[in-house]
C-alpha cells in the first residue's frame, strides 16, 4: 500500500505562506519600533502581494 499526502488547493496553500510571512513582517516592523498603525498597513499589504505572488507563481512546473 503505498500512502501519499492528501491534496490540497492551490488557493489554501497561497494564503498560508501569505498569512505566515504577513505576521512575520508585521511582527518584525513592531519588533524595530514601527507605530502599530503603520506595521499593520504594510503587514496586509505584504499578505497581499505574498497571497497573489505565491498564487500565480507558485504552481509545478508541467512535465515536458
């Protein structure tokens, strides 16, 4: 029997990376003192852009 990982969307993946490198940015800009206000803006800006960036690049390559 061979076992294999479940399948998982495309989409779901995306907005883990996202919503993990977010944080991490957002937590980093607090860490160096950046007001929350401001750290939270450029936080959903980076999920945004990581979101859209792994979602359209971030697919295997086709087998040629």
């Amino acid at each position: 029997m061979h076992l294999r990982p479940p399948s998982i969307d495309p989409g779901v993946t995306s907005f883990i990376w996202a919503l993990l490198l977010g944080l991490f940015v957002w937590v980093g800009l607090l860490a160096i003192g950046i007001s929350k206000g401001t750290a939270l803006v450029i936080g959903l800006l980076a999920f945004g852009g990581i979101f859209l960036f792994v979602r359209l690049q971030g697919g295997d390559d086709p087998v040629r």
